[in-house]
C-alpha cells in the first residue's frame, strides 16, 4: 500500500512558528499543524525551466536529511511530516523532489 506521507522542510521562527521556506500562502509564511493548506497552482519558472508549481516535498525522512543539508545555516530548519494530495515529481529537479497541490502538516521531526 502507497504511503500518504511525505516530508517537508520548514523553517522555526524566534516564536516557534511554522514558516514556508521562500513563499507565503496567502499573504503569510506561517504555517499551523494540522491545517490544510491549498497550493497556488500556476507556471512558473526554474532558471529558464517551466513547470507547475506546488508544495515541494520528498518522499523519505532519509532523502530529506540529505536535501536539508544543501540549506546555509543561518536558520533553524526542520522536517515536517504532511498527509498531500496531487503529487508529480519535479522532472527537471536533479534531487528526488515532488510537487503536491494541497498539504497538511501533521508534526515536526526531531532530527
């Protein structure tokens, strides 16, 4: 049976808020457990690259232990556990990334 759980970085703020890494959902980087959340699904662009765009995500806590060392540590960053819906891979990323139209975080790792 296929897993509906895929695992998401997300930066800690000073007050312990859940934050999107780079863009905000509806005016806000603030994320909350246990909310569903809807991805604004349009084109976008990749150094020149066209895709869907969606909630970037992988699919093992091992696959995303090695992606979230490619991040400078100038902030906290954990993995989030998630339940999606719609998922594609990201063809032209060279890491095993998936897009996922809609996310709902379930809780934070300890890593």
């Amino acid at each position: 049976m296929k897993s509906n759980i895929v695992y998401k970085i997300v930066e800690i703020d000073k007050n312990n808020n859940l934050k999107t890494l780079f863009h905000g959902i509806e005016g806000s980087r603030i994320l909350e457990i246990n909310k569903w959340y809807d991805a604004d699904i349009k084109m976008v662009s990749d150094n020149g690259t066209e895709y869907l765009s969606g909630f970037h995500v992988l699919l093992t806590k091992e696959e995303t232990e090695k992606y979230l060392s490619r991040f400078k540590n100038n902030r906290e960053l954990k993995i989030v556990t998630c339940h999606y819906c719609g998922i594609r891979k990201k063809e032209h990323s060279p890491h095993n990334v998936y897009l996922v139209d809609r996310i709902k975080i379930l809780s934070i790792m300890d890593i």
